[in-house]
C-alpha cells in the first residue's frame, strides 16, 4: 500500500466541502478512480466498510425470514417495458447491451438498474397459492444507472446495494412490511451508524417509477445538504397486474399478490463520511470501521515494546475485536496521522514507562480525548470506550441536524435559510405538485419527504398560501 | 414455496443423465430458469449453497492474507485490447455495451468476462515500490460469457465467482502463490465438498488466455465425465509489461512484478451435484448443505410430539447447525422424500415411542443407513454422524473416481475406453499439439491436466509412438 504522507494535507471542509470529501475518500484508500468513466473500484479500506454494513444488515434481514437469491443481471427489453411508469423511470437511464460477441442480439438487453421487473417475471412462476406466500426475497448485487455527474459512492454509474423483494397475500401484509424494512434501515443507522434519520414518505414526485408509496430515510450531511439513505416501496398490485402475479387463495379466489422492495446502498458510505468526518479524515462509527482499534507502539525498539503490543492485540482480537498493531518503521506521529485519516475509532499508544506502569493510553478518534488506562480488564475498557465513541457520534450527528433544521412560513424565510443556513427546512404544503415545482425552482430545495411525526408549523402552505395539507420537510440534497 | 409432489419422478441417472441432471436442479428448487437467455436464476436453496461456499473460501482466503476489492463491472475495449494473447481468447465471447440512455459511447465496454486487465490497470497505478508488494486482493462478482450452450451452474451466460489477481516482487513468489491458491481449491473440494481432484498442470492449448502457466484441479463427474473445479494462472510478467505495472526494489532497480489469477465459480455446484447425486436426488455434503437436519415428526398429532422436534431444533441449532423442523401437514413419507431430493444430510425422525424411549431415529442421506439412538447427547451423535456422511461421500467418491480411471498405451486402446467406460484415462504423450488435437478428434477427449503427481504408463506418446515427454490425464469433460 503507498505510504501515507503527512504533507498531503486534505482540504479544509469549510474552504470546499466538495473537495474535502474527494480528498478524504481518496487518502483514506476508501477508493480509486477507475478509467472506466463513471466507475470507481472499490479498495481493501472501503469495500471492508461495505462488509461490515452487509454482515449486520444480512443477518437482520435473515433473522426477520429473508431469504437471498440471484437473479440475472440483464433485463430484456420487453422485460423492462411491461410496467408503464418503471419503464419510463429508468429507460433513461439504462445501459444496453446490443452485441453477444460478434453477433448483434435479437433483442437488446439493459443492465439492470434496479431488479423488479425480473422478480415479478419469476414471482409469476412460482407462486401460484396462498401457500406460498409471503415470499421474501433480497439479493445483495450491483446495479447500473448511466449518470452523466459522478462522485465516489455518492453517484457512480455502477453501484452496489441490496435490493429485497417481497409479495404477499394483502395490501396490509405489504404495507407492514414496507414499514418493517423502513424501520430495519433506520435502526440501523442509528445503533450500527452513529447516523440518526428522519423517518417519512416521499411526494408523488419524488417517488420510486412503479410504486404506489415511497418511504424514505433522510439524513442531514456535515455542509447542510440532506442524503437519501434507505427506501421502501410499497408496490399494491401494480406491477401484479402487469406481470399478471395471481395466486387461489384460501376462498379460493385468484387473488393479485401485493409487493413491495427495498433497498440500501454504498452510497450510505458516503453518508458516513459526510456526517461524521472532520479535518483530518474519516470518523468510522465503530460497528462497520475495518480497524476498530490500531495499536502503535512508542519507543518501539525498546525492548519488550513490541511484544507488549501484540500481546495487547491478541487480548483484543480475542474478544472478538478488529485490530492492527502497526510495527512499521514510521514514526508514531505519522502512525497518529493515518488511523486518524482511515477514521479508526481508538487508537493504543504503549511505551516503556507504560508499561512499567501496567497501562496504556487510549485515544478517541471522535473527540480526541486522551487517557491512561490500566491494562488489567482492556477488553472491558476498550468495549466501555467503543461504545462511548458510538454514542458520542450520534449525539453529535443529531445535535447538528437539530440545530440545522428550520421552519419556514413564506418563501422569502425559505429562501433565505436555504441559501444561508443549508439545512432541513419544516414547512407547510399544499399537496400540489406545482408549489413543489416552484419551490425548487426559486430555492434549489426538493421536498426529501413528508415527516411521518408531523408538526403544525402554519396553516397555509408556504408557497401558494392556500390551506395546507401536511408539513414537509425540504431541503438541498445529493 | 410450491408443495414438493412425489410423483414428479426425476428421470433416471442411467436412463438420461443430462435429463437427470436438469430434473434435480430445478425439482429441489436450486435454479429456476429465467427468461434471459442462457441466465438461470439461484432460488434460495441454491443461492445459500453457493453462500456456505463463499463462506468457507472467503475466510481462508483471508486467513492467507487476501483482501477483498470491488471492480467496475465494464472494461473498456481498449483496455481489453492491451494484452494479446488475453483478448484473442476473450473478445468473442464477451457482451458489448454500445448505448448509453439513449446515447450511443463513444468506446464500447465490454461486460466483464474476467478482470485481469481491470486489476492491471489498477495495480499500475497503486504500485511504486517494494514496500508495496505482495497484493493479495479478491473479488467475489459475477462475469459474463455469451456462451451458445448453456446449462444451469455447468456454463451460463452469467456466472458468479470469485477472481483472485495477485502482484509479487519475484517470479517464485508468484509461482508460490499459484500453487499455495490451487492447494486451497483442492483442500477445500476434499474437506468441505468430499469431492477428490487430481491436481496438474494445462497443456498450453488449454491453458488460460495470456497465462505462462495454468494448474488445475479436475474431478470425476458421475457420468465419467470430467469437469474442471478450479484453476490457479501464473502470469509471469506478461501482463505487467502490456499493462507496464512497475516498481523500485530493494536494490533501487525498476521491475516488473510477477501476477497471478485464481478463480473458483458457481460451476463447482454442478461438480456437488454430479458427483453426489442419486435417484433421489441432492447429496449434499454437510459443510456446505444450507440444511443439515431435517426433523420429521412422526405422528405429529399425539401430545408432546411437536414440541419434542421443536425442543431438538433448539439444542442442535445451539450447537450450531442448520435444522429445520417440518410442522407441515404433509404426510411423513412426503416429507422424506422431499428433504431426500434436497439432498439434507441426515433426517431425525421423533414420534410418540421414540419420546417414551427417550430416543429417536438418524437416517443418512448418503447410504439410507438408519439408527435408533438416544436424545442424551444428540448433539455429539449428530456430529460424529455427520462426519460420517462427509467420510462416506468423499470414499465412494475416490472409489468410483478410482474405478474410472484407465490406463491407454495406444490410440485403439483409448477410444475404446472412451467410448464403453467413460472416465479418467491416463496416457502418455509427447507435448506435441498435433497429438493433442488428433486425440480429441478421435475420441471427444481432451488433456485434462498433466498431474503433479506422473506415473510411468508407457515409454512412447499413445497417439504418435515418439518418445513421450510426460503423462497426461485425459477425459471427455464438461
């Protein structure tokens, strides 16, 4: 691995937030642009990150009745175009195969951009009682959207992600599923992620292509622009009807099945990076950071030094923690700089006067604090800590959204905290597709979704001024 | 799930054994097929085999130090164009990417078929010095090939995999690599699948696309076939000098690393099933069985019944193995046979005079041998049982791959063994091309592996009588 050098400083996150984060994914090792345009390749640091979100999320999703699949990754035209607002959803945006070798297809083919079209295909093969269902079915894959404006994990043409399928007997079945899995991701975000969210459904206009309801996790980055997480889909029987998804039921009627999806992607990492991180670097939220402990030496040529170190990682991999004991020959001032770049949660510096004292020094990447602590019970100590980290990083997180959500009454308040004090903005809608319009036009801000806990913030919404029908939330969003 | 029906009778091994085999895939619900030409799609039984297979790899691979990386999924057709000899056996197999959204590219990208010259490129970039090497990175994707004849795991258009790409500082270390990864293959093939391989070396017409050399395991099909289940390619430094992937070493030269690639694919699910199989189905070894225990109970209606299964799913799944309880109101016998063509290792059987007895009844998948035995200790008889299975398949495995090889001194000698007793035929041969491509001209037979370990079959090549150079196995192959 090329040597991290401490002179190639990251730019400051409030000189070019933007530039920040290129520096920071880059230096970190997270990833590495490719030269396939669009694209970048995953590296050790980064795609152990998705690991770790995989390992938790999967098993969750099993323990819940999940079960994994495979389907194919090409999805033939005709495929794509049985059901009508998917289709014009995503043929935008497609990748098309056209040529098998030398030989021109038949039909073309796109890379999958997201994988109802083939679950329904299948759906219609095997389910044919009440028996059978419900059917839960996810599958971890990569998918592919021909953006034009890429970043790394944020937007990229290629991406990874989960993606769950389910159909059911009713439309309350579905619904509570849709609801479950909203719950699952942002659970997750919070005990797994150290990232709290705000829990909503997605306007007509910001819904997925295909689904009847669009529900959506939020979360507010470090510049005040917010960030789709997670979403679920509830689908009803729309796409029942046009893939013709029919099962006898226990009245024996043929019954339309009811489905839903759902999905998480390595986007969330950059999620990750933009809530927690600082000036210098990345800040992993202990439950997904590959390194969860990095132990450097001081004094390192001293002797018993060494073996002390290793003798501290072996008690800490023991426990069932994730640590590197860094022997290299680099100074330790340098070894303080890369872990804090890589974000690593604790850092252990043991010396020869610690030691001769039974202790070492534990130092905290979120907030910096140093102490010296005994080395009897380390485990305990180091899972005391971890978790403090954890709970520091939420608290932090959820007190900067807190204090960069507003509420806005009229549009001259919303276009002046938008353009001021980048945040999420409460404000009061009519429900009419063409305020949202306009509220996009005039501020840049999307509605990112409509609060399942709503707030009275008005009566009249905040662009037209006529009675309004929910309090939405608003804001500038990747 | 659709009920499992009795008298869907699958076709007889010896009747028809690709109509066997097709019958077994899709009848214990492994594969369903898709309406993408030449894809299949891995239903949940399926998928969580090749998910124990990941499983077991991944952590040895890491184990060994390997680091897992994500590609891009394209490679651009200049960049496959870089080395000769790779994209010659490549280009006229790969699918084309031409379109864009409705825009045509500007270079087409080719859906990758195996990603050397994505890592190369990669590794150009990332590598400067000594310090940097080895790389030991892997990916678990899926490729795609636009083969003509497709078979659900055996060849499919998409298939998953992992590749290993590996960089060293010297030739033996990437030799070492080479051998160290095919060592694993065959390691795990015997102690995870109970399925014997002979290891050896491709002859050059065989060998990978751009390899210096390429190892093999092979093993013995049902049918006498053979079917190739892992390789491991020495790249010299070919595809450093195409892709100029450079570093200083500790004498301050600039050289050329040294690469090699490992892969392991879905395919070798094929090889479980076509080794292991039988008329009733599946025979699953027990590593990677997503069920190890079926339990049945027998007279579930009596009191006490289904809660005694319930009771032995909780203490085995304690112990930490894979069970499932079969509450359904299907009668006993169906149950059988349904968990005999899911191939399930061993089936508990507990009714109302087991309980009184304090005991219960182990059928083994492999042989039908049934024990009564007593629920003290079920989890240690369980385990001690299970290993018996794993034993007893890898025996009758070597046994038959045994019985199935032959030895050929002359050309009528091989093509009647070919012909009349399908399997493993060992010959020698001079190292000339031309033999190699009469030989299977004549017989629909080609050079499985020159094996490491030679045997002296004869002194002359059995196709054209010159002295021979080494001994070849040689087979009909999938």
């Amino acid at each position: 691995m090329a040597e991290f050098k401490k002179n190639d400083q990251i730019t400051g996150m409030n000189t070019d937030f933007a530039q920040w984060y290129t520096d920071v994914v880059v230096k970190s090792e997270m990833v590495s642009y490719s030269n396939v345009k669009g694209c970048v390749i995953l590296r050790p640091y980064g795609y152990a990150v998705w690991e770790n979100i995989q390992r938790i999320l999967d098993a969750k999703f099993k323990e819940l009745g999940h079960e994994n699949v495979a389907m194919p990754m090409f999805i033939p035209e005709s495929l794509l175009d049985k059901e009508k607002d998917h289709v014009e959803g995503f043929a935008p945006e497609v990748a098309w195969v056209t040529h098998g070798g030398s030989d021109k297809l038949q039909e073309r083919l796109c890379v999958r951009p997201t994988s109802e079209t083939l679950f329904c295909d299948h759906y219609a093969e095997i389910i044919h009682s009440y028996r059978d269902l419900p059917k839960l079915y996810n599958q971890w894959v990569s998918v592919v959207r021909w953006e034009k404006n890429t970043r790394p994990f944020l937007r990229t043409r290629e991406f990874y992600w989960q993606e769950g399928h389910t159909a059911h007997a009713s439309a309350e079945e579905a619904e509570a599923e849709t609801q479950r899995m909203l719950n699952v991701y942002a659970d997750f975000c919070r005990d797994a992620l150290a990232i709290p969210v705000i829990k909503g459904q997605k306007t007509d206009k910001e819904k997925f292509a295909g689904a009847r309801a669009t529900y959506t996790i939020e979360a507010l980055m470090h510049d005040g622009q917010a960030l789709q997480s997670g979403t679920s889909h509830d689908f009803g029987d729309g796409f029942a009807k046009a893939f013709n998804i029919q099962f006898a039921d226990k009245d024996n009627q043929q019954k339309y099945v009811h489905q839903t999806s759902w999905g998480m992607s390595t986007r969330i990492i950059g999620a990750i990076i933009m809530v927690h991180g600082d000036n210098n670097g990345l800040v992993l939220p202990p439950a997904v950071a590959p390194i969860q402990v990095a132990i450097v030496p001081i004094q390192m040529q001293k002797p018993g030094v060494a073996d002390k170190a290793k003798e501290l990682e072996a008690t800490l991999k023991a426990a069932g923690y994730r640590v590197r004991t860094d022997l290299s020959d680099k100074m330790p001032g340098w070894k303080f700089s890369e872990y804090e770049m890589k974000g690593v949660p604790l850092r252990i510096e043991i010396g020869p006067r610690d030691i001769e004292n039974n202790c070492c020094v534990i130092v905290r990447r979120d907030n910096g604090e140093k102490q010296s602590v005994s080395l009897d019970n380390l485990a305990e100590t180091v899972a005391k800590t971890l978790a403090q980290v954890h709970d520091g990083m939420y608290a932090k997180a959820l007190a900067h959204m807190e204090e960069h959500t507003f509420s806005a009454t009229d549009m001259n308040q919303m276009n002046d905290i938008i353009s001021t004090h980048p945040g999420f903005v409460k404000a009061m809608w009519c429900g009419d597709r063409a305020c949202e319009d306009k509220i996009k036009e005039m501020t840049g801000a999307t509605s990112r979704c409509i609060p399942f806990q709503q707030e009275h913030v008005g009566d009249t919404c905040v662009c037209c001024g006529k009675p309004a029908a929910k309090m939405v939330v608003w804001g500038r969003a990747y």
